[in-house]
C-alpha cells in the first residue's frame, strides 16, 4: 500500500474510507476519481500499477487522496493480508465496491474453455465472496458502513453466448442479497448497481460494432455510486439501475 493520507475535509462522503476494485479503469477508475472529489479517501485496488498510478496523480491533482493496493484478486489469500492491513492503518472500512469484473469469452457453453469459465468465477464471485469476508467486519466498525457491487441488466434476461459472465453475475447478485439480510440489523447497507451500457473496454469487446460516441461515458455512470455510498442511504438488497435512476426514472428494483 502506498500514500497513506487523511481524507478531503468537505463533499458528500467527507472523512469516509472507501475501497474500490478494478479501480484503474473504466468505472471503477471513475467511482474512485469520484468519489475521492466528494471528500473519501480511496483504497484503490487493481492490478495494473501504471493504471494506479495515473489514477493517483488524478486524485492527488484535484486535492484528494488515495491508498494505491496493487492486487490480483484471485490471489485470495491477499484479500484477506489487505484486511488485516486496512484494520491497523483504518481501524474500519465505511464504503466497499466490488467493481471488477471479467467478461471472459462469449461463445457456445459447450465452446467455453474451463480455464476461461473458472478465471470469470474467480474474478466475478469467489474474489467477490472473499472481500464480504474479509471485510464485513471492517463494515460493521463503520457507523454506516456501504457495500456495493456492480452487476450487469445480462441477468435479466437469457441471452445466448453469454454462459460465462452472465451466470457469474446472477451468482453475485444472489450472494450480495444474501448477504443484505445477513447484516439487516446493522448500520451496513448492501445494494447492486447495474450501470447499464457504458463507454468502457468490456462493453467495446461485447459489442465490438457499437458506436462508444453514443455511450454514456463511466464518468457519468460513477454519479450514481455516490448516493449508495453516503451514510444517508436507506436503500438495502436493492437492485439499481444506475442509467435509468440517473435519468430520473427511479429505476430501483427490491
């Protein structure tokens, strides 16, 4: 870990301690720029170090601060050291986003390569399953402690080709709900956000014919993360679909 500093004094998360994963590009890049601009202190988690990095110089130029964790999160045994490593720098952890997320190949289920379909469970539920257990605790210490986890509108509907990721996401979204009515009686929420199409690099090698230039940029997708991740949230076990609410729909499935 790198860059241990105190939080931005003022925003709309001031003083909260944030992780996000997958945060050195695409939306968690976004969600991490953002949310450090409303005050947090980003644990950005990633395993690109030039991706931390630039995010960093970012954050450090618009006066925010951050906590660089190069990590491959299927080295699981890392998620649980990083834990113990954010309650002895912490004492608590106030906003988790489990952002990252591997599309794997999209293709027949009898075509998909066993390497490939278990590399997706890894990234997209197991790593997922660890951090809740490495870091509900810390949760619990936050006095609004803010799980996220970002899912995909593919679980709605049966798609074909698309054996590997979107099974994947349903076994997310299943896990987090579990996990909501787990800790109902506490001051921790938990809620998925689908982000819906967003100009990012998974969206491109999904849908390599679409025009990106008629995308919502992650920029403006990371805004919606920002009312889940404040100590006001009264959403719990909620599905949200962040293109819609922030059109103003109120696209909030329970």
């Amino acid at each position: 870990m790198t860059n241990p500093s105190p939080p931005a004094a003022s925003g709309r998360l001031a003083g909260r301690i944030a992780l996000v994963t997958g945060a050195s590009r695409g939306i968690g890049e976004a969600v991490a720029r953002r949310f450090a601009a409303e005050g947090a202190h980003v644990i950005a988690v990633a395993r690109t170090i030039g991706g931390l990095e630039a995010l960093d110089d970012a954050i450090q130029a618009a006066g925010g601060t951050a906590t660089l964790v190069p990590l491959d999160l299927v080295e699981f045994d890392a998620i649980d050291r990083m834990g113990l490593a954010l309650f002895e720098r912490f004492g608590k952890l106030d906003i988790l986003v489990g952002n990252a997320g591997l599309l794997g190949t999209l293709s027949p289920v009898g075509h998909i390569e066993p390497k490939v379909f278990e590399r997706v469970l890894a990234v997209n539920v197991t790593a997922n399953w660890r951090l809740l257990r490495s870091l509900d605790p810390l949760l619990r210490r936050s006095d609004a402690g803010r799980a996220i986890f970002v899912t995909s509108g593919i679980t709605r509907r049966t798609a074909p080709y698309w054996g590997a990721y979107a099974p994947t996401k349903a076994a997310l979204e299943t896990l987090v709900r579990i996990y909501a009515a787990e800790v109902a009686h506490t001051a921790v929420k938990a809620n998925l956000i689908n982000p819906g199409p967003t100009r990012t690099r998974m969206r491109a090698d999904a849908y390599p014919g679409e025009n990106p230039a008629t995308l919502p940029t992650p920029d403006t997708i990371a805004a919606a993360f920002v009312p889940l991740a404040e100590p006001s949230c009264t959403l719990h076990g909620a599905w949200v679909a962040a293109d819609e609410w922030l059109a103003g729909q109120g696209a909030v499935l329970q």
